[in-house]
C-alpha cells in the first residue's frame, strides 16, 4: 500500500507515519526545500525505515504542493491514502500565516489528490473547527459552528469546509482535541494548550508548600488528548472499510474544566492545588462593554500584559478558558470498537507531560544564567572595592569578563587588588574617591563616563557602621550625619550620576547592598539601619518610575559578613556569619536573576512578624537590646579593648538570629 504524507515532520505527523510504517507499503512525504536536515533529524529519532520512505521535494503554499507535472505523473494512480497534517497549530501566528497553510495549503493539498487520483483524502482538521460553539458539538455538524473572528478558529473551520465542498476524491476528516505529549513518553515539540499554565504552576510551587491550598479558576471544559492515542485513531479509521465522508471527533468525552485540569497537573508537579476555584462565568453579569473598557486602560493592561509575559502565557490562550463547546464522539467510538485504543486517562500520565516539559521544554532551561552572560562586556562599577565584599565581588565579576571597575578611598589597597585582579586575567581599572564628598563623587562619575562611556552595573557596596545605643548618642549627632551622607547621600549621588546614560541606552542595573537590619529593626544600629532604609525607599520609588526603560534595582537585605567592619564587637566571633565569597555570591544572583530583592528567611520572617505582631517583636528586640550591651568604645572609653568572653546566653541568641546585627 501507497501513502503520501503532508507535515510528516509535525508531531502528530511523525506518530502517524510510524504507525504506516507498521504496515506493509511505501510512505511519501512531503518536505520543504530547506527542511531536510529537520525530516533526517526526526527520522533518525524516530526510528524509521528510510529503503521505505520517498522525500518528495514540494512547497504548501504552490499548487499541487508545488510537485513538477513529472513527480504528479508518477504518483498517479498509486496513493491508497492521502494524509494532510501539514498546518499551523499555533493561536499565536498571524493570521496571514495562518490563512496561507491552513486555507490555501489545504486547497492545493486538494488539488494533488485530485490530479494523483488518490485512493482516499484524510484531512487532519481540529475541533477549533466548532469555533465557540455554546454546547454539544456533534460530529455529523458543521455550518453551526460560531463565534469564528479568532483567525486560527477560522483557518480551521475554512479549511474543513473546503474538503467538504471541494475534494476531488473520497475523504476522511479527523478532529482532534488540544494534543497534548505521548502518553508513555511525555515527549512532545511545542509549548501549546495546557503547557502555557505550566510556569505559573512552577512558581506556585517554587512559593508555596505543596499543603498550602490556593485560589484559582474553575473555567469551561478544556478537551486534552495524547498524541498516542490520536496518531493510533486516524491510522486504524483510515483503514478501515465503508467510513468514507465521515467526520471523527478524537477527543474526551468527559473533558475535565480548567481548574481540575490545571490541579492534575499541580498533582504532578508537587505545587499546591487551587483547592477553592472561582467560576469565571460568574463575572459574565458585568456588561462587555464595562469589561473592555476597564481591560483597555492603560494601567490595567500593562499590568496584564507584565504578568502574562513574567508567566510566559499568550494572551490568546485566555479565551479558552471559558471554552464553551463540548464535543459528541459516538462515530469515533464506534469505529474504534474492537481496536483496543483507548484514551488514557489524563490522571495516569500527566506527571509523564510534567516530567517531560521541565527537562526540555521550560523556558527557563534556554536563559543564560551564567555570570558571564551577564556581565561580559559590560562595564561594572563596584564601590568598596578594595577589600571584603566589594573586593570579592570584583573578583568574580572580572572573572567573568565584565570591565571592572573599583572605587575605594585608600589607594594602596586599591591598587593592589586591581593589580590581583589583572594579573588573574580580568579587566579592571581602579579610581579613588571618597564617597562621603558630593564633589569627588561628582568627579568620579565624570571621569568614568568620559573613559568608559558608560556604567552598566553600579554595585553600592561602600558603607559605613556605627554600633551605638540612643542614650550615648545624644551629643553626637554626626554619627547619624556621616552615616547618611556616605550610605545614602553617597550611593544616591552615583545613581542619580550614572543614571541618565543607563536611561538613554534602555538598560542598566543598580544593586544596593544593605543590611537585614532594615528588615529586622536591629537595636543599637539606628544611624546605619536607617541610612540603609532610606536608600531602600528610593530604590522601590525609582524601580515604579524606571521599570518600563529596562533599569533595574536590586537591594540585597545582607546578613552578618565576616569583614573588618564588625571586628570591634566580639560576640560575633562566636556566632555564624558569610564570609565575604559567600556574600559576593548574592551580589552575583542579583545580578544573573536581577530580583527587586535578596533577603534571608529569617530577614523576611522578622519583617513579617513585625508588621502582623509588633508588640510581640518589640518584646523580642528590646530582650536583644539589653542582652547585648554597648562596646567600650561606643561607650567612649579610649583605648579600652573588648576583653570580655561573650556568653552563652549571647552566643545562643545570636545563633538563632543567624545574620542579625545586635
């Protein structure tokens, strides 16, 4: 038996010619100039017998699929079977795409059927074909299909009506439902139907516990099959006697609605399930012109339109989520009967679809999420630069081919690093300025642009601390004025400095290094807690003003580093902190997955607690206060040195509030 194949290399197209290739014969396939390389690629993984399979060089937008009069004349009188696959299934194409391979390779898939004299015509349509028909669409209709403006519902109900009116020979017609990955393999090509809604499972799961019940969507009743079962259906329909005309529905009888489906898979994926579903009819009460109007401000659909693109969710696919067409299967029943193809239920291998699409198919997968693919090139500006975090941060990010840039007061030390940093193989060009001075700030910003062109990266690195309770600050106001002026005045002076170039180029990132104690209100560090938190709050005021120009802040609520700045206090030298790699590490994250924030478990937790129970926290952090007294030097006793052993009661505290300043 003669078969001759059209979109062999499609995923249905690729099961059903293994199928044919199961039977005695020789199977033509048509395949595009340019596409070889994709038929010998999918030929080889797919097994099949090449001394069987006849490449037939041809085009679906030409007539005759483009075949010369010799090729047609070879073909004719032999093809058994035509099967037309070849389409777009895609909501996202143009619809000019769409119209040239659904509509028109349709009609000159006709054509070669007819001037071939084909045995029999199948032609692969789609339940789009019902286009949002309001109930039970059965397989024997096809004029009451509506609601067809959607070009992809159309192309799919134009072309089934050219089969219909126009086929030359004897024809099939197979309606799937949405295909989904093989039943026993998982695998499949694409991202399409219920796949779209698999990032927002992931970080469902990446946010919650799997026991945490959430709010979801009930929805219309989405049909999904395996690709299995539809490829086993229309080779055992195609051979079978006496079906000629008829019209196959290869879907579920009893699809699930999109809440239950959406569950199966959270199921599979261990994310928590939307245990309360709301149905989205219920919002059908209010007019559709109110609907369109709110949807069509602006604030409102750009807010749509980050999530859908943070989700990786077209919005056309949110059409169907009150689909309102169920389909009747009787014929496809009947015809099956006998054959022992069963469609399997979505419960038994979904976890093979999940499985699948997080191995090869995430999005995620295909990000450069390497340092390098970051920074390469790019021009880095680390203040702090010449020892702890900042040096460490130079250090990686020169090792990833970024131009490097430090900035430090002490110059010895400055050159120095730069010096190892070069030596090592990186690029890195070393500036002195102080950042407490508005001008040497001003001065340094002039002169990295005027050198480097621009600032891509600026990591505010540089700070200073001051550990002093209230009560032995009152006479000494500058403390709270010095810390100001190089952590918040400082910082903000480079950002409002190199901002302007960052704006004109439409990208840049600002990573600001403050402290847990924001988070967790930490006692005795009042003139640094609230430096920090004013750099903080223009950060999250800036990121709302500047997002929609590709500029990003990140602020890293940073635990307790192991640096020359917290020597003076004791305790700590029995308690965990980072060491600097470790704390260069996050300043890497942010910079590779540029988050609005870093901050430990116990940083959020602190900021949680103090906000939904603040005497309670008062409580804690006052025991933290008195617990841990001031240093001799705070208390302004010269010379005097921490001779004293923390104790255990400090050390134990200070452990469970790993990273905590106290």
């Amino acid at each position: 038996m003669t078969y001759f194949v059209t979109g062999a290399t499609g995923f249905i197209g690729r099961h059903l010619v293994s199928n044919l290739l199961k039977r005695s014969g020789t199977v033509h396939v048509l395949v595009r100039k340019g596409a070889q390389k994709k038929f010998d690629a999918v030929a080889e993984r797919m097994g099949w017998d090449r001394k069987r399979i006849r490449v037939v060089a041809g085009d679906l937008a030409k007539p005759r699929l483009g075949l010369t009069a010799a090729q047609v004349k070879a073909l004719r009188g032999k093809v058994r079977h035509f099967f037309h696959l070849a389409a777009v299934y895609d909501l996202t194409a143009d619809a000019e795409a769409q119209r040239v391979a659904n509509i028109d390779g349709t009609r000159h898939a006709l054509e070669l059927a007819g001037a071939i004299h084909a045995g029999c015509f199948h032609h692969t349509s789609s339940i789009a074909a019902a286009g949002l028909y309001p109930g039970v669409f059965r397989e024997d209709m096809f004029e009451e299909a509506e609601e067809l403006d959607d070009p992809y519902l159309r192309t799919k109900h134009e072309s089934e009506g050219l089969v219909r009116k126009e086929c030359p020979v004897p024809f099939r017609i197979y309606r799937p439902g949405i295909v989904v990955g093989h039943s026993r393999t998982g695998e499949i090509d694409k991202i399409d139907g219920p796949y779209y809604f698999f990032t927002l499972i992931k970080k469902m799961r990446e946010l919650l516990p799997q026991w945490v019940p959430t709010l979801g969507i009930e929805g219309g009743r989405i049909n999904v099959v395996p690709v299995d079962y539809v490829a086993d259906a229309m080779d055992h329909i195609a051979h079978k006697k006496g079906l000629d005309g008829g019209c196959f529905h290869l879907v579920d009888p009893e699809p699930m609605r999109v809440g239950e489906l959406l569950n199966v898979f959270c199921r599979a994926a261990h994310a928590p399930e939307m245990t309360m579903r709301l149905d989205a009819r219920m919002f059908a009460f209010v007019p559709a012109a109110a609907r369109a109007a709110i949807g069509s401000l602006p604030p409102v659909r750009r807010f749509v339109g980050m999530m859908l693109r943070d989700l990786k969710i077209p919005r056309e696919a949110l059409k169907f989520i009150t689909y309102p067409t169920r389909f009747d299967n009787r014929e496809t029943e009947r015809a099956l009967k006998g054959s022992k193809i069963v469609l399997p239920k979505l419960e038994d291998y979904a976890w093979r679809l999940w499985d699948y699409w997080e191995r090869h198919l995430d999005p995620d997968l295909f990000v450069d999420r390497s340092l390098r693919g970051r920074v390469e090139g790019k021009v880095v500006l680390v203040t702090g630069g010449s020892s702890g975090i900042g040096k460490a941060t130079a250090e990686k990010i020169a090792a990833a081919g970024a131009k490097t840039i430090i900035v430090a007061r002490g110059e010895e030390e400055l050159l120095r690093t730069r010096d190892e940093i070069v030596a090592a193989g990186g690029q890195c060009w070393a500036y002195t300025a102080d950042l407490s001075d508005m001008a040497d700030c001003d001065r340094l910003v002039a002169t990295v642009l005027a050198e480097h062109g621009t600032v891509d990266i600026l990591v505010n690195n540089a700070g200073r601390s001051i550990r002093r309770s209230i009560e032995l600050s009152f006479d000494r106001f500058h403390d709270f004025e010095r810390t100001m002026q190089l952590n918040y005045f400082g910082s903000l002076r480079l950002i409002m400095g190199f901002l302007p170039k960052m704006i004109e180029q439409r990208r840049g990132q600002i990573v600001n290094i403050s402290s847990i104690g924001v988070l967790a209100s930490s006692p005795r560090f009042s003139a640094y807690v609230a430096s920090k938190a004013a750099l903080d709050a223009f950060s999250r005021c800036a990121q709302g003003e500047l997002s929609s120009k590709n500029i990003h802040f990140t602020t890293i609520n940073m635990p307790l580093v192991r640096t020359p700045m917290i020597a003076p206090t004791k305790v700590y030298e029995s308690v965990p902190t980072l060491s600097p790699e470790e704390a260069a590490d996050l300043v890497v994250k942010a910079i590779i997955e540029r988050p609005s924030r870093i901050a430990t478990r116990l940083g959020t937790f602190a900021a949680v607690l103090n906000a939904v129970a603040p005497k309670a926290y008062e409580v804690i952090m006052n025991t933290a206060f008195e617990l841990f007294p001031d240093s001799a030097a705070a208390k302004g006793i010269k010379g005097a040195r921490e001779g004293e052993r923390p104790t255990n009661e400090q050390i134990a505290f200070a452990a469970l509030m790993r990273g905590v300043h106290w």
